[in-house]
C-alpha cells in the first residue's frame, strides 16, 4: 500500500466534522481491489471509491460512476442534441459499481441501477461489531482489528482512532474511528484508504435521477438482481434496449457463463 497523501491539520478538521458537523467536505479515496469471478481466483480488478463527508453526512461512490453521471449532465446542460450525446456514450468508461451509499446519524440509504432498474433501499443502521485486541500499524496509522458478519461474508477491518470518523467504505461504520483498510476472509474484496483529503468546498454528490429510483425492501432489491441475472435480454428489452434476435441466446448464455461475485451475497 502506497503512503498517504495527507492535508495539513486534517486531525483537527475530521474531529469537528464527525462531532459538529462541518459545512467543509473531508474526502476520503479508497481503492477497491476485488475478483469480479468468483470461480477465477487469478483475475482481479481495481477500482477507486470516493468517500466524501460533509455536515454530517456521507457520500460514497465510485469514481468512474460519479464522473460518467456527471459527464452526461454537463452533456445534457450544454443543450447537446441526443444524436450527439448517443455518439459519445462508448468512448466513457464502463462503472462495475453503481451504487451510491449515502449515511447520516440515522440511516443508510442505498441507490442503485445494476439491477437493470433504479431503486433505492434502506440498509439496517447497526452493525454488530466485535473488537479484537489485535493493534498493527497501516500506513502511517496505529490501527485495531474489528470483526463483522454481514452480507453473507466474515469481514476484517482495521480502524485508526487517530480519524477520529465512524464511517468507512461501501455501507460500515460504527466503529470508534475511521475504517483504513477492510476485506472479507476470502479476500475477494480489499478496500484500502489511499488518500486523504480535508477542507474541501464541494457539495456531497447527487444526481437528480435518484429522485427517480423505487423504494423497495432490501430483499425485494436482491431478487431483482437475480431476475436481472437470469432474465438479462429480456429485462433490458424491457427498458428500452433492443437486441437483433441472432444475438440474444449468445449474450444470455455469456451472462450464465460467468459467476459474478457480489460485495454482498444476501441481505
């Protein structure tokens, strides 16, 4: 893990945010590396992952999926005509996370369209932590080791009290510090802090289309992906994407092909 990139008195700034509340924005990069396969343990991938903090509240979100929707809004804002926006669509990188978690005190909400279909569920808000008495160093930081079932998967993550911040990665939080570094048993998935940046006048990530997104059940939202999984042709057709009839037993069969592994195995 490369060292850290860190702003001058982020201490101070991260204490006040977390206990007050700060109207600046403490950004936190974390770098996801994961097997997108589950049945090819020597393919693995990289993605980078905002997370962005600001009065109290959290923003979590992949890069590459922050910087496409706001491509196609700044697209959409210069009145480019839709024959230009459709020619522009492949040469944007391809998000293989598209959800959005947003935190606060209270709850965790969770947008995503990977499911072929935009919908927004509520995450339970605790997590039932076991803390270990086991201390390393990460990077430059004294950390403790934390246990956690969740998602179908035994997690391990080690937390720095020094960030003095009850959030981390993908939807954890609720320990006494901020998550540097986090996997599953398995090691399928690593999310390691890479980057830390405070004092930011940014506003915390939204696109309108959210307000768009069906609420559901989190269980209601893991059938979906299922249905999406085993019906994808038709489930696409079914939004508007069209397939010359040839070409459709060949992609369901691909999709079938290809074990994709989840962050997140059950709710």
């Amino acid at each position: 893990m490369r060292y850290l990139l860190i702003i001058f008195l982020f201490c101070f700034s991260f204490s006040h945010a977390q206990q007050q509340g700060s109207d600046k924005m403490q950004i936190f990069t974390y770098r996801l590396v994961y097997l997108p396969d589950s049945t090819n343990s020597d393919y693995k991938k990289e993605e980078d992952f905002y997370l962005q903090i600001k009065e109290g509240k959290s923003c979590f979100i992949s890069n590459t999926h922050k910087y496409v929707m706001q491509t196609l809004r700044s697209m959409e804002a210069s009145k480019a005509d839709l024959g230009s926006m459709m020619s522009k669509l492949p040469s944007l990188p391809k998000p293989q996370f598209q959800s959005v978690v947003y935190k606060t005190q209270d709850t965790i909400s969770v947008y995503d369209k990977g499911a072929g279909l935009g919908m927004k569920y509520i995450d339970p808000l605790l997590m039932n932590w076991e803390l270990t008495e086991e201390k390393k160093m990460v990077d430059i930081y004294n950390c403790q080791k934390a246990k956690l079932s969740y998602g179908g998967r035994q997690w391990e993550a080690w937390f720095t009290n020094e960030i003095p911040v009850s959030d981390g990665p993908h939807t954890f939080h609720g320990l006494p510090g901020l998550i540097v570094q986090i996997s599953d048993t398995q090691n399928h998935f690593n999310f390691s802090l890479i980057q830390v940046q405070s004092e930011k006048d940014y506003l915390l990530f939204y696109d309108k289309i959210f307000d768009r997104y069906k609420k559901v059940a989190k269980t209601e939202y893991f059938k979906a992906r299922v249905n999406m999984r085993n019906n994808y042709v038709n489930t696409l057709q079914g939004n508007g994407v069209t397939f010359r009839a040839e070409d459709k037993a060949a992609i369901q069969r691909r999709i079938d092909s290809k074990k994709i592994n989840y962050i997140e195995l059950k709710p």
